[in-house]
C-alpha cells in the first residue's frame, strides 16, 4: 500500500518501505560531502538523528589543515610527516598521504561552494598555527590552518547544507537509525540491504533499501563526564557496526583535547593557541617550554593533554582546588580575541564569568576525538577483517577507522577527514550502486529494531536511564581517561559489567511514541554501555604508551610488540559476565611507507 505521508514509500504492516540507490546515516560534514558526490549520479537519501545544521561538526571551532602555502612556505610532503608523527606512528602511511594531498583540493572545493574562509591582505585564504603542524619534518611551526574565525565547523556545516539542498538531496530529518541490514549469501560473505531508522516525529519504523550504505554517525565521547561533545554523540553507528558482528579498530585511543573550560569540558579551540595564547601553571610559568621546547603550547594534543594533568597531579595546578591550569591570551588584545576568536571568548564570559582579555581562562583537558573505530580502506570501503570489504557499505568521519589519526589525531585534521574521505565515500557509493542490484530484503528486516524499541517503551524495571549513564560518565573520567593503569582498566570494567546487569532492567516514563527522548536515550545508553567496555577491554590489552592512550603502569611505547592496530570482534553473548567470554582482540598490520618510527621530540 502506498504511504500518504510519504508517497515515495510502501506501508507495509505498519512498516514504511523506501528504496534509495544510496543510503547515508548522519547528515554532518562527512555525510553531507558524501552526499554532494552522490546526488547527482544516484537516488540518494540523507537519513539523520538531527536537523543537518545541528550536527556536531558545528562545534568545531579552530581550522581545516591544508598546505596552500599562502602565508608560509609549506608542502604536503611535511603535512603527511607531521600527520605521522603526531600519530604516534600507528597511522597508516598511505592513507595519511592521500589526506595531505587531496586537502588542497577539499579547501578549495569547499571555497568554491561559498564557504567564507578568513582572508589575507592580498585576497588569499587566510591560515594559522596550530599544534603539532611544522615545517621541514618538524623544525618549526607552520601556518596550516585554512579557518573562518573560530566557527570554521559551522561555516563547514552550513555550506555543505545549501549544496546540498541546491542538489535538491532527500533528507530525513529526525529519523535515528537502529539497524544495519545485512544479508549472509550462500559463500558465507556479508552483503548490505539497507538500514531501518525510528522516526523520532511519529514513533513509526522505516526501512531504507539501498545498494549502498554510507555511515557518517560521529564519535561517542559521552561515555565520559568531562567531554566536548554534545548529547547526541552516543556512538549509534559504532556501536549497530558491532552487533552486526563486524569489527572495530583502535578503539581504546581517545582524544583529550588540552584546553576544555575547567569543570565544564566546553572546547576553546587549539586556534588560541595558534594565535599566541600561552598555556601557564599557578606560578603563572610557561610550563609548555619543558615539555616540548621547540614548539611548547602548539605541540599536539595528547603531549599537552599530559603535561597539563602532570602540573596539577604535582601541585602546580591552580584555582582553589589546585585542579586546573590557565589559558593566558590576555597579551592577544581585544580586537584579536573578538574578531579571530569570536565565539572562545563569549564561552570563558558565558559559562565562567572570565573575560580573556583581561584574565587568564581556567582549562583542563576534555574528552573530544575517538581516533578508532569502523575499519576502513582508502576508498572508504568497510572491512569485514584485516582486508575483506563488505561490499557496498562505506564509512567516513569520527565513526569511521582509516586509519588516518593513529593513536592521536592532530588539530584539523579533523575537518579535513571529513572532506577528503567524505567525498571518497560519495564516490565509490555512486560507482558500486551503479553496478550492484538490489539485495532482497528478508522477510521481516524491521524485527530486531521493534522488539528493541518495545522492549524498553514497555519494561517495568526500576533503573533509571539517568542514574547508569551519570555512573558510566563519572568511573570513565575517574579510571579510563588521560591516564590509565591496569588496576583503572580493571576497576571500570568491573563497573559497566554491573551497568549492563542493571540496563536490563532499565525504565522510561514516557510510554509514547512521539518525540520519545526517554525512549531515545536508553537505547543511546545501550550503545555508550557497549563502546566503554570495549574501550577498556582494548586499552588493558594494549601494554604500552601511545598517543591518547597513555599507562602509566607501561610509561613507554613499545614498537617490537604494539606497533600495530588492535582490532576487536564481538564472538559471544555480550550479556556475559566476563569481557574475554565475548570479545576477540586481533591485530592488523601498520601501514609503512617512507617515515620509519622514531622518537616524539617538540
């Protein structure tokens, strides 16, 4: 029977059925990219849990790398090293190459789609310092970030929404997708069908045929209490990828990004310090210059992330707990701090009542970027292990593991990924659609997600969302975060195994099925659950330091027994009271091609 509500879709046992060429889950910068390559050569669909502008790349605030050399002399060549070597060496080689030499392209694409980068004197895209990027293989800072003030996700984000609108691209607003479909043909292969999402609007289910699955779903940084990222950054997508069954890689290395408002966790852009701002402990010293002296504050963030929490843990912290440290831009000037960085300063008067240009802003380290993952190829091709493709399902941004970052991601390189391996993803989904048919769906592909949803709407438990989710927060900020040991690994652990008992019986007031966010938050709980304990289980695996992932009981990185990729498989039944009883750690190779590891020296 053919829906009223959408005349495109068949209603079927209260189940709409649509059929796209395409299919796109998250409707930020990396969805959106993929989605101008993909309109205009495939019926493509944009199905997202947010209004499109809403996404968190908006949040984004410093820069988009790229070696335009408009300022400073610069090449991809020392993009591609610095990429390396803030990675900790555990990025894959080739791919970080492909990403320094095509963000020349990505800038100017998004130029000639009206974005309003800063400008120089001359006209030229205007770009700024930021940590960890040099020149000549690390001699100095360099001038890479192409920005617009400090609201460059916003302007990203806003741009990448009016093309795609102008391309006229199928958007489904408010539809949060729960399901992957998947197909096992008689080989034992994996092939894709489509997805099934719950209109947040109605409560109604809906199934999206597709020949190709793009996922575009972001991070899952509210697993911790002190975090940049908003609400909504539950891991969705991360987490269906692995009840599917298929693998996650890297997924013990997160970001900490250096300077989040002190208590609060809200992000004041690394393009601060970029400017001339000064990280300083109580005694008002520069204390970046004995932690890295070639490039001090604008070393990359995992180094600064540290040393900030080493002051403190010393006694140097300042404040009345001695528990944070300062941001010093008060040298800057006004017209720097209210025409470059806009938006920072309204944020240190908003939230804590300092105005920067006169004082020094309280920050501490925040939990921003999840550097693992979906695997991936460079063509953004979804891996099923170390190299067999799922054919047609693709992945790119935060959700997705390329891997690009390694263990630590440098400063704009963020919104550069987004771009480069957004459009990749567009690409190959239109290319493989072309030539791929249908997938018959089974029989009833929207079963999984009713029974999930009913489940929880009608359960009688006593648990309240709120409460599992505040506990989940407060242990991971307490034994995962900047530093970890076995004993913080194993105690956490210990801690979401009893969350996942008690999620059992969670409870929602709201019995409804319009506009649930009751509803929609325990099953978002249900995956931030998942993701944590994988996140500690990987990260009391890997015995060693790099990068985000920092043990304080194995100080050093071990390059003859962890240079390589964790991947983890989902082999049993998650509800098991032991870790090992349902996930398998394997190791994938690191890709090598002309930068031999070495020691971080800045």
């Amino acid at each position: 029977m053919t829906s009223t509500a959408y005349p495109d879709a068949e209603l079927k046992d209260g189940v709409y059925y649509h059929q796209f060429d395409v299919v796109i889950v998250g409707a930020g910068g990396a969805g959106m990219r993929a989605a101008i390559e993909a309109g205009p050569g495939a019926k493509t669909a944009v199905v997202t849990k947010l209004y499109p502008t809403r996404s968190h790349t908006g949040a984004a605030q410093g820069g988009m790398a790229a070696a335009l050399g408009n300022v400073e002399e610069d090449g991809w060549e020392w993009h591609t090293f610095d990429t390396v070597k803030g990675g900790d060496y555990l990025v894959d080689q080739d791919a970080a190459e492909i990403l320094a030499k095509e963000a020349i392209d990505a800038v100017i694409d998004l130029e000639n789609m009206g974005l309003p980068f800063n400008r120089t004197p001359d006209g030229k895209i205007d770009q700024r310092r930021f940590g960890g990027h040099t020149r000549d293989h690390g001699q100095a800072p360099v001038r890479r970030a192409c920005y617009a003030a400090d609201r460059t996700g916003h302007m990203i984000l806003q741009t990448l929404y009016q093309n795609c609108v102008k391309l006229g691209i199928n958007f489904f607003n408010e539809f949060y997708a729960l399901d992957l479909i998947t197909v096992k043909e008689d080989d034992g292969s994996t092939k894709v069908a489509g997805i099934v999402a719950l209109e947040l609007a109605t409560g109604e289910l809906h199934v999206f045929h597709a020949k190709s699955v793009v996922f575009a779903t972001g991070g899952f940084g509210k697993m911790f209490k002190t975090t940049s990222n908003a609400h909504t950054l539950t891991g969705d997508g991360v987490g269906i990828i692995w009840r599917k069954g298929l693998p996650l890689e890297d997924i013990e290395f997160f970001q900490f990004h250096p300077t989040g408002l002190a208590g609060l966790g809200i992000l004041l852009t690394e393009g601060a310090r970029g400017e001339g701002a000064i990280l300083r402990n109580a005694s008002g010293e520069r204390f970046m210059e004995r932690y890295a002296p070639t490039i001090k504050d604008l070393a990359p963030r995992d180094i600064v992330a540290r040393s900030m929490v080493k002051e403190v843990l010393e006694g140097r912290g300042a404040g009345p707990e001695k528990d944070y440290v300062y941001l010093d831009c008060t040298h800057l000037g006004a017209e720097v701090l209210e025409t470059k960085l806009p938006d920072i300063t309204e944020f240190a008067r908003t939230y804590l009542g300092v105005d920067p240009v006169v004082e020094p802003v309280p920050v501490m380290p925040t939990a921003h970027y999840a550097m693992g993952g979906i695997p991936t190829n460079n063509d953004g091709e979804v891996l099923s292990d170390n190299s067999t493709v799922v054919p047609g399902l693709y992945a790119a941004g935060e959700c997705a593991c390329v891997s690009v970052h390694g263990s630590n991601r440098l400063g704009t390189n963020s919104l550069l990924d987004i771009n480069v391996f957004g459009k990749r993803c567009g690409q190959n989904a239109v290319k493989y659609a072309k030539s791929a048919d249908f997938v018959p769906l089974p029989e009833d592909p929207a079963k999984e997600v009713r029974e999930l949803v009913e489940s929880i709407r009608s359960s009688q438990g006593t648990e309240r969302v709120a409460d599992l989710r505040k506990t989940l927060q407060d242990e991971m900020d307490k034994n995962a975060q900047v530093f970890r040991t076995e004993e913080t690994l194993t105690n956490v652990m210990g801690t979401i195994h009893s969350l996942r008992q008690r999620y059992q019986n969670v409870y929602v007031d709201d019995k409804g099925k319009r506009f649930n966010t009751d509803l929609l938050e325990a099953i978002e709980l249900g995956f931030l659950l998942d993701l944590a304990e994988i996140v500690a289980y990987a990260a009391r695996n890997r015995k060693e330091s790099r990068g985000g992932h920092m043990r304080e009981d194995y100080p050093d990185r071990d390059d003859a027994n962890f240079m390589k990729h964790t991947m983890a498989y989902l082999t049993g039944d998650p509800h098991s009271p032991n870790p090992e009883d349902h996930i398998t750690l394997d190791w994938k190779p690191v890709v090598m091609t002309r930068y031999q590891p070495m020691e971080r020296k800045y």
